[in-house]
C-alpha cells in the first residue's frame, strides 16, 4: 500500500522532477472544499496504483515557491509528472472513475 507523500519547495525536484515513475502531484490547501474531498479519493488511488506511480501532495499556504512557479490559480489543481515535466493537468475535485480515466495513459 502506498503513502501520498507530503513535498515542499525544497523537496519537490527531489520527489517529483526527479522521480524516474510518473508523479500525480495535488495542489491543496486547509481552507479548500473541493481539496479535503479530494484527499481521500487520492488515497484510494495511491493505495492501487503505488507501485506504477507516486503520489505526493503540496500545501499551497506553506509552500508558494513551487504553485506560483506552476502557476496555480486555483485548487485543488492535480499534474501529473513524467520525465521531469508536467505532462496533464486538470482543475476542480473529480470522482474516483473520473481520477482513473485520466491517470490510465500513465499506468
């Protein structure tokens, strides 16, 4: 079973850029709606597909180097990260299916 793992500005290109499987990385924040039902559906997922991908999540109100170098506007935002570059990106909270579904390219 696999653990979304937390990143910061300082380990992102560690955990992320530099990660040689895919990476779905989950912009979020405390005060975000959409974000707390989101969490527990990127658990699920990283629960089934852990050893295909990573999952990490970043919290925009501690780390604003990374979002503002991406260009978050808004949350939650999901990328995925492949080869050191953003290869899908989508906005909004999505349904677990609707999670797959776009995850399926990666897997």
């Amino acid at each position: 079973m696999s653990i979304v793992k937390e990143v910061t500005d300082q380990t992102f290109a560690t955990e992320v850029v530099n990660n040689p499987k895919p990476v779905l990385v989950d912009y979020w924040a405390d005060w975000c709606a959409p974000c707390k039902q989101l969490s527990p559906i990127i658990d699920e997922i990283a629960a089934q597909l852990g050893d295909k991908m990573a999952f990490v999540k970043m919290d925009t109100n501690s780390n604003t180097q990374i979002p503002t170098e991406q260009g978050i506007l808004s949350l939650p935002t999901l990328q995925v990260w492949q080869g050191g570059q953003v290869v899908k990106s989508f906005q909004g909270a999505k349904s677990k299916g609707a999670l797959l579904k776009a995850l399926d390219e990666f897997i």
